[in-house]
C-alpha cells in the first residue's frame, strides 16, 4: 500500500515513515494477552534508554492519551500534602500547567518570565529561598509555543539544592535534543509518541524516579484516570495498562523506537539541526524575521513574523503550500502575527527546500513583495 508523503511543518503530529505508519496494521489482539504486555514492557525500557536511565532508577509509565495528559498527570500525581508547586511560566506551555494546577485546586507559585529569553535563574533561586514548602519546580524545556530552549540542567540543580524535585515537559523535545536524565537533573520529564520518536498519536508516557513514584502512593489522590502511582503500579503488577491501551499507536511505537536505535541520537540530532539549519537559509533568502533570537532557540522550532504587508494572510499561504504536501501552522504567541516552521519528524533538509520553492511561489502568487517588509 502507498500512502502519499506529507511534510508537517507543524511542531507535531510530525511526519512518519511508511515502515512506521505499516506497523500499525496487525492482527487483532486482545491487550490483556502476555505477548502484548511484553511489548508494552519493550517499549518501556527503551523509552528510559532514550534519555540514558537505570531500570533500577527510572521507569517509563504509559498513558493512552496526547501529551497534555502528561502535565495533568505529573502535576497532580506528585504534590504532597502540605507542599507548593513552583513553576517557571515563560511561554503557552507551561501556562498549560498553571491552568492544570487551577483546574484541581492547587496551590502554586507561578513564576511569570519574559517569553523569548531564558528565565532568571536568581528569581527561581530567591523564590526556593523564600518557601520552604515546594514540593516540586516544574519547567517546559522546549516552549514548543515560542521555540525557546530552558536551561533545565541549571533549574533541576537549584530544585536539588532545596530539597525540591525537578519535573520538566519535554514533549517537543524528547528523542530530539540528546538528554541525560542525570545529569540534567531530571526527576520527571514527559512525552508523546507523535512528536520524538516519530510515532502516531495517542500514547504518551511519564518517564521517572521509581523511588518518588512509590513514596507518591501516599500523597492525595485527585484523579482517578490520571494518577502516576496507580498505573504504575497496576502494569507493575500485572504487565497491563489499567485501562485499554491505544493497540495500533504502540505497535506504531514499538516500530519507531527501532527507528529511534537504527539512526542513533546523535545522527538523528544532526539531523534535525540540518533541517533547521535550512529553514533558516530559507528564512533569510525572503527577508523573513523571526520572533526570537537564534542563540535562545532551540533548534525545533521556528516563529516567523508576518510580513507587513497588505497581501499577506497566513491562511491564504497556509493552503496555497497545503494543496503541495506541506503543512505550516499559526503561532502560539499572543497579540502577535506568528506562524511556525518546525524540524520535527521524519524529514531532512531537502523537504525544506523543497518547501521554500513552493512558499515563494505562493508569496508571488498573492503578490507579496520579496524581500519580505517590516515596518518595525
Ligand atoms: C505538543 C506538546 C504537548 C502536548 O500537546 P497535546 O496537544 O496534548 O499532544 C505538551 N507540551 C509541549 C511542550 C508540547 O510541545
């Protein structure tokens, strides 16, 4: 079967390869079954592979659902009784957590840092100073939102010194930018089968300190569907997922992730930062300007500003370059005209050039002067 290749400019679902989208196509099984378990099991020791994790130290916890599930789950799972959240807020993903810490009532400091540079390590410092209650600091690495990379390893050692945990969403970065659990001081990070590791949508997993997720077993339950401790300790028990699994998205996943080992986290790094490299070129060959530095990016995502000028409408470009294969996506950046170009997925740099062909064909289309202009 031949499925038509699509190239996703979007920061996920991200492009797949055939091999992958084929492995979906199984005989039924039922997930109750021993064989299917241990592919669950598989699945899971890779993933804590991925970021270089001890089984006897971290575990990877699976959840059918996107990566938001990940945020409710950590959030809620891991706050003891009595203890804050502390969470640096510097782009749309980690006001998500904010609002998930709202939604279940509980209490948080919330750390408001300009979007487009890295937070100021003294105001997380001072704010661990001056609470002796913080139970955990959470931080995205990747502000998918924006494309600012977070300096995590500095943020976990302060969390560290204060007798804190470190949770860290790295959905939009996990499988991509080379991680080391330790050394980047990670307690918890998170991530989704749609974005890294080039798999399908609707398997998401938690990946964590075995020992806190056991001392979590006493801290309040908030969720029944969405608790860290509880599924953990179901599939440790019984090789199962609570609930029904996504069957089809885990073989998906099981697929990639011999993709994943295949091309090695080096060459698959290098990979992306080419295909960013020439979104780039790109970028400057048509005057485009984006909303954030190159130094604080992080090399997944780029947010260009709209042109100012009058015939430009990003929907227009958007399906003028949709009807050729390539999918952009609006911006995340509030009161401002962005839209964004992202590196994710199964693509190299000739897919971008590709693309800018088709892009400025539909500048001209829509006679949009090139050079791009800028009033400001
Ligand atoms: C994509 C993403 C998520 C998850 O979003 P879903 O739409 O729920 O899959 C969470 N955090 C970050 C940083 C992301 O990029």
């Amino acid at each position: 079967m031949q499925v038509e290749r699509k190239i996703l400019l979007n920061p996920g679902p991200s492009t797949t390869t055939d091999t992958v989208k084929q492995a979906q196509i199984v005989p039924d099984i039922c997930p109750r079954e021993k064989e299917f378990g241990q592919v669950m099991a598989d699945i899971s020791r890779d993933l804590v592979k991925i970021v270089h994790g001890k089984d006897d130290d971290y575990t990877a916890v699976l959840f059918c659902g996107s990566g938001t599930i990940g945020i409710d789950i950590t959030l809620n799972s891991l706050l003891d009784k009595g203890k804050k959240a502390l969470v640096v807020q510097n782009g749309s993903y980690s006001k998500r957590a904010c609002e998930v810490l709202d939604a279940y009532g509980l209490p948080y400091i919330e750390l408001k840092q300009p979007i487009d540079t890295p937070p100021d390590l003294d105001v997380v410092e001072d704010a661990l100073r001056s609470n002796d209650d913080i139970g955990y600091v959470y931080m995205t690495h990747h502000e998918t939102g924006t494309g600012l990379l977070n300096p995590i390893r500095e943020v976990g050692a302060l969390a560290h010194n204060y007798g804190a945990f470190f949770i860290t969403d790295t959905t939009s970065s996990y499988a991509m930018i080379p991680i080391n659990i330790y050394e980047d001081n990670i307690d918890f990070c998170m991530a989704s089968a749609q974005k890294g590791i080039m798999g399908m949508t609707g398997l998401s997993y938690v990946i964590g300190r075995k020992d806190i997720i056991e001392k979590s077993k006493d801290f309040p339950v908030r969720s029944y569907y969405c608790n860290l401790y509880m599924q953990y300790h179901y599939f440790e028990t019984t090789g199962q997922m609570h609930f029904t699994p996504p069957v089809q998205t885990i073989y998906a996943a099981r697929q990639a992730l011999i993709e994943y080992f295949d091309e090695g986290e080096e060459a698959k790094w290098a990979r992306h930062l080419r295909v960013m490299e020439e979104i780039h070129r790109g970028e400057d060959e048509l005057g485009l300007k984006e909303a954030l530095k190159r130094e604080v990016q992080s090399g997944l995502v780029s947010a260009v500003r709209y042109p100012d000028d009058m015939n430009w409408d990003f929907d227009k470009i958007h399906d003028y370059c949709y009807e050729r294969g390539f999918t952009i996506y609006p911006g995340k950046i509030e009161q401002k005209g962005t839209f964004r170009l992202c590196a994710l997925g199964a693509i190299d740099a000739g897919d971008i050039e590709a693309f800018w062909k088709v892009f400025r064909e539909a500048l001209e289309h829509y006679k949009v002067e090139i050079p791009v202009r800028y009033d400001g």
